[in-house]
C-alpha cells in the first residue's frame, strides 16, 4: 500500500483504495492509503509545530528546495507524465505537458522566495516611520481536484512553502498517484519534517477534519461549487475563522463572430471544448455563434471531430482519452440525454465507444439549437460535451456570454480589432481569451475567476502572495518623545 506522509513519515493507513487507470479498469495503479480523522490530526499538528522554525527559515533555504523540486520533476517529466496519464485518462502529451507545468511553477516560485518585497513610506504624523511587510500565515489546507493531479498541487504547495507556510495537502481520492509522486520529491528535495504533509483520504473524512481544526489557519481549495460552498460555510463558522481561497467551476463561454478566421475557430473550440476530455474549469463548453457563420461553423466542427482520435491515454496518436470514471460518464450521458430532451439536437459524437481494454469512452458531444436557459448551458457538466448558441450578432453574443453564474474564463475569435477590444472590456470572467482556446493558461500571471468560479484572491504569478502572506503595518517613532 502506498502511504501518507506525516511528521516527516511515511505512514501506512488502516484502510486502503484502489487507483483506477480509466482506460483499462482491469489495470490497478496502485493500492493507496485512506487516512483517518486521527492521522489527519496527527498531520495538522506535526504542521503547526514546524511552523515557528519554518517561517523564519532562510529564503536561501526555501529557494533551494524548491528548485530541487522543479529540477526533478522536469528531469522526470516522461515517467511522471505517464503516471498521470494512467491514472487521470489525459493523453499522454497532456500528461507530460502538465508534469513539466507543475516543474515550472516550483522553478518560478523558487525565483519569488527571493523577491518578496515590503514597502516603507512616510507617515502622516512627524518623525513616525511607516512599514508594511508580508508575513506566512500557518498551517495551510490544501484540498484538490482530480482534473489536474499534479499542476494544482504544484501550484499550491510551491507558493505555500515560498512564503514560508507550512501544509496539509489532500489529493482527489481518484487521483492520489501523481501527488504521492511529488510528496516523495519533496520529501527528497529536503523538506524539513512536519513542513510539508500529504493526506489522502475523504473529503468528508480529511477535508473535514482539515475544516474543524484550529490549527489550521487557511484553505486552498478546487474542487466544484457545492463543495466549495460548504468548505466556505465552515471557515468562516469555525474558531478561529479561517482565511479562504477557492477556484471552483466553469460554464465558460467562446463566442465566434461571422469575421473569425474558420479554421482557427474551430480549432479553438475543438481543442478548449474537448481535449483533456472536456475535463477541465476552463473548457469551452458554450460556443456562441453568430447568424453569418453558424451553419459553417457547425458542419466544420463536425468534420473536424469525424478526424478525432478516442483512445487509451497511453497510446500514440490518441487525441482524448476516456472519461476519468464511471460517475463522470454517467453524468456526461445524462446531460446529453436531458439537452435533447430539452429541445437540442445532437450532431456529433454523444455514445459510448468501444476499445480494445474496458474503459470509459465517449466520443465528444455537440449539441446544436441550444437556448442560453437550457440546463446544458447553465450546469458545468465537466465532460466532452459542447453547446452551440445561435446569435444575432456580436451585441447578443456578448450578452448570451456573461448570462451565466460562472464567470472563469471568456474567449472570442475574430479578426475585428473593435469587438476584440470591448469584448477584452466587457467579458465578466477573470480570464479573457481572444483568437485562443479558453484553456490553457500561463503560469507566472493570476489565474481565477468571478462569480460562482472564483472567491478569494487569485493563484499563481505574483498574485498568489495575496492568499500565502498576512501583511503587516508597523509604525516606528523616531523622535524624541510625541
Ligand atoms: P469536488 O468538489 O468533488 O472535490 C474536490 C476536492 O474536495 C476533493 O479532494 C474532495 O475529496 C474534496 N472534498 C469533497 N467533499 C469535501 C468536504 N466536505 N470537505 C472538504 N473537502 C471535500 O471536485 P472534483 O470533482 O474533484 O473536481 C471537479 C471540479 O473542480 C469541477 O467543478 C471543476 O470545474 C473544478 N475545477 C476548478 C478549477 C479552477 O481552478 N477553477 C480547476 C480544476 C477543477
């Protein structure tokens, strides 16, 4: 059984999961430990005992090792890839792709433990000296999703460290493989006992008992809505409150106007709205298309996804992999079902495939004639699964586009200069995507979004020391008496 980390440990755990590789159920990853409530405990408190030594460990210290970090996961890029690919159902260039991000945020923040900055200024008062700097916060919680098994624990963990907190991370159940990978870099990079924990286990087991304990001062968390939701509730219910930061879900938008270049619109919409499997907060999963060019559109987006590959994720050539599992699928093929019964008509893709081992494949869904109020597309349905909107023109299209709860990431694809510029002004999402698929995204700039997607400051880049830092006013007297 592969184990949890804890106080500088590997721990097996009474209870165990099996990791499931999507593409072939018969084929088992690995057997990986379910903590308990006590173990989690036990990681809380090795956590805040190494917080005192940790926060005021050297930025030298922290840079190293978070260098070492990114060094080995980028020299183990294939391998790590391939693990990830197993478990997640991604293609195997995602897979890589996606190891060699995770390597390049700990080489970035290895960069910002070196950078962080204050700010002296003069005081409104005589001879008062004024002086604002940034502090860790504590023990940080850090709860993830299963889409992105090693890229959202690498961008949580290396600006926690930068900043000299120290962590409990939970990976998805689903998931576990690639963060036990990167807990043992971790752990070999030097990371001293107690400052860094892995936790696999249960959200209503380890994430709970993560929410209630007062030791931990803050949570990072991705996951959906109605978990974020409640992990919110409990934050701010519980002493002390606990500061928060959550990225949750996408119904995000891709407007095509009748002057977009076809082909790259198309491959835009194809690669936001299907690859990773549709699996992702950022994907295209409402393209909104103009009068002129939607009958265009539409039978090109047909031919194109004719030519797509679905196969095991391990395999050359395939262009999506399968569903990550079952309860995904089915969620997938219910809201295929609820959008024809709502009205929508399904033009490509939407059953189940065949392949050689037993996995879960669907071939990617387009769903036309869908009105902004159906179901479709207002509900993340988090699969391979696309709604095209007709719209009058660019007006309506801009309105169809921020009518939703969401508000991740927005994109448009077209050659004017004028609708790209008020599109850039007046799209309501964090993120704004002109003539580029709404997913995929750098790694040393904000990410997050508004509305039900984002709360609390952004992650990544720079702007992650907002959530990772407590800032500090401190006022000297510099006189001879006031
Ligand atoms: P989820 O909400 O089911 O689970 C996320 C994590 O929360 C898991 O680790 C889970 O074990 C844990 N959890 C569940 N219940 C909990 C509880 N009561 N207390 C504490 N922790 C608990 O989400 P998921 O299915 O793993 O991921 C898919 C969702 O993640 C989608 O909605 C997707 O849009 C979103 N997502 C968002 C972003 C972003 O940055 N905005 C990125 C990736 C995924």
């Amino acid at each position: 059984m592969t184990k949890n980390y804890i106080a500088g440990e590997w721990l097996a755990a009474a209870e165990a999961c099996p990791n499931i590789n999507p593409s072939n159920t018969n084929d088992v990853v690995g057997e990986y430990a379910l903590a308990s409530a006590t173990e989690t405990e036990h990681a809380i408190a090795a956590a805040s005992d190494a917080f005192p030594a940790w926060s005021h460990s050297t930025i030298q210290a922290r840079h190293d090792i978070l260098k070492a970090v990114g060094d080995e996961i980028q020299a183990r890029k294939d391998e790590l890839g391939r693990l990830l690919s197993r478990e997640e159902g991604k293609t195997l260039p995602e897979g890589i792709g996606e190891v060699t991000r995770a390597a390049q945020i700990f080489q970035f923040f290895a960069g910002e433990c070196l950078r962080v900055a204050g700010e002296k200024l003069s005081s409104v008062r005589p001879s008062v000296d004024v002086e604002i700097t940034r502090e860790p916060v504590g023990v940080i919680g850090l709860i993830t999703p299963w889409n992105f098994p090693i890229a959202i624990p690498a961008w949580k963990i290396a600006p926690a460290l930068a900043y000299g907190n120290t962590i409990v991370l939970k990976p998805a159940e689903l998931v576990p493989g690639s963060a036990h990978a990167l807990a043992e870099i971790i752990v070999r990079a030097g990371v001293p006992a107690g400052v860094f924990n892995l936790v696999m286990g249960r959200g209503a087991i380890v994430g709970e008992k993560m929410l209630s304990s007062s030791k931990v001062s803050a949570i990072s968390f991705t996951g959906s809505v109605p978990t974020g939701r409640k992990i919110a509730q409990s934050c701010i219910t519980s002493e002390p409150m606990k500061k928060l930061q959550l990225e949750m879900g996408g119904k995000n938008p891709m407007v095509v106007l009748d002057d977009a270049d076809l082909k790259l619109a198309v491959g835009c919409a194809v690669n936001s709205a299907f690859f990773s499997t549709g699996q992702r907060c950022t994907a295209s999963s409402r393209l909104i298309v103009t009068e002129g060019i939607h009958d265009q559109f539409v039978a090109a987006m047909q031919e194109r996804m004719r030519g797509l590959v679905i196969d095991d994720a391990l395999k050359a050539g395939t262009d999506i992999g399968p569903v990550v599992d079952q309860s995904q699928l089915d969620q997938d093929l219910t809201y295929i079902s609820i959008g024809q019964a709502e009205g929508a008509k399904l033009v490509a893709g939407g059953k189940l495939l065949k392949r050689e081992a037993p996995g879960f494949y669907l071939a990617p869904a387009l769903l036309t004639e869908v009105s902004n109020q159906m179901r479709v597309a207002r509900e993340e349905i988090f699969g391979p699964v696309a709604t095209v909107i007709r719209a009058k023109d660019y007006d309506e299209a801009l309105e169809l586009a921020n009518d939703t709860p969401f508000g991740l990431s927005s994109g448009i694809c077209t050659t004017s200069l004028k609708y790209a510029s008020h599109f850039k002004r007046n799209a309501e999402a964090g993120m704004v995507m002109v003539n580029i698929p709404t997913a995929g995204v750098d790694y040393h700039v904000p990410f997050g979004g508004r509305k039900a997607s984002s709360y609390g400051s952004r992650e990544q880049g720079r702007y992650a020391q907002e959530f990772y830092t407590s800032v500090k006013t401190a006022y000297t007297f510099e006189g001879n008496g006031p």
